[in-house]
C-alpha cells in the first residue's frame, strides 16, 4: 500500500522542517507532496530538497486537490504543515485500512503545549463524534473514495468537516488511536477560549447553512 502525504503550505518556512521529518522517518513505501499556494518567505527552497513542490493559487481545498491530482498513492494522507505524524503512523493507517469496510478516517490530536485548556480540547478528539474532528489532525482517505467524493469541495473555510461529512456517507470513517502534534499558535495568538468558542460557532453556523465565504471573514478576524 502506497501512501501519498500531500501537505498544503503557505508561508510556512519557519516551521515546515519538523512536519517533513515527522513524515521522512516513517516506514513503508510512501511519496511526499508539498502544495504551495504562493509563499514569499522561502518555504519552497526550505522544502525543495526534501520533497516534491509543486506550485498552485492559494485556497488549502484547491492546493489539496492539486496534490492529490499529482499524487500516486492508493491512499491519500493530508497533513498540515504545523502538525507532526505521530512515531508508526503508517502501519497504524495500514492495519485500520487493512478492513475494506474502513474509507478513511483521523488521527488524534495533541497540541504542542501543556497548558490545560489546550489539552482538555485535545482529549475531546479521542471520541468518534465526528464534529470533533478537523483537518488538523490528518484526514486520510483510499483513492478510489477521494475520487468519487470528487475531493474536497473548493470552498474557502470548512473544506475539512465538508469531506468528512461526505465521506461518511459513503462508508466506514475511523479513529486511529495515536495522536498528531501541532502547534496552538492561532489559540495562542488570539486567546484560548475566545478561539476555540468561535471554532465552535463557525462549525455550528455552517452545519445550520451558513456560506463559507461569509465565515471565513469572521475566522480572519
């Protein structure tokens, strides 16, 4: 099984290195795509050397999706670029996608902190309610299934529970029981609480139909 870990970027180089190791020292057979949607800070040259770069217009949906166009792999793996895989990552992705049932699925997640607040959210990701999971902890997914969900819809905020919603629809979305490292820095910058209570309401309006367009401007500010 061929894995294809396709990481969207943007002006990322001061922190990229530890996400690309965390997926270079991984064992099996597996290729590694980087989508850069315009960086002016040198993340390209940082990446260069150690993976695939390809160059696409901003928007993480779009840059997904044009990695996964490039990708070769039987299972696609997005990955952020502030987050880190988790030591055996792909034997465990292997052993869950090893029932044919299973379409893909999550990882846990775990921030890079120890503050309290950020690990009492972090614990919540260890339970299979769906609206519990995100893009920040890796979404995975076979091939065929990421073809017949036409990949992540291009919209500019919400594309990751968009892709998982549908994919549950279509079979069996796990939870892989070892979780990815990333960085609180939005929670940080803005305030823990105040940011993960509008993580909260932005998932809640776009459930209710709200237009990603209009929720990205209040996530910008």
């Amino acid at each position: 099984m061929k894995i294809s870990v396709i990481i969207p970027v943007l002006n990322e180089a001061q922190g990229i290195l530890s996400c690309l190791d965390s997926v270079k020292t991984q064992q099996g057979d597996f290729e590694l795509i980087v989508a850069d949607g315009g960086s002016i800070d040198g993340t390209a040259e940082v990446i260069r050397p150690l993976a695939r770069v390809l160059h696409c217009q901003e928007g993480r949906a779009l840059q997904m999706n044009s990695g996964a166009r490039e990708a070769t792999g039987d299972v696609f793996l997005f990955l952020h670029a502030d987050s880190c895989l988790p030591p055996r990552a792909f034997p465990l992705l292997e052993q869950a996608l090893a029932d044919c049932r299973i379409v893909g699925g999550t990882f846990m997640l775990r921030f890079d902190s120890p503050r309290l607040l950020l690990r009492t959210i972090s614990f919540f990701t260890r339970f299979e309610f769906r609206y519990f999971h995100c893009g920040d902890q890796g979404i995975f997914v076979r091939r065929p299934a990421f073809d017949q969900l036409n990949g992540f819809s291009e919209i500019p905020l919400m594309e990751d529970i968009d892709f998982l919603r549908r994919l549950h629809k279509i079979g069996r979305v796990t939870l892989l029981r070892q979780p990815i490292t990333t960085s609180p820095r939005r929670f940080l910058e803005h305030g823990i609480l105040r940011q993960q209570l509008l993580n909260i309401l932005l998932v809640a309006l776009y459930l209710l139909g709200a237009r990603p367009e209009t929720l990205k401007k209040w996530y910008g500010k």
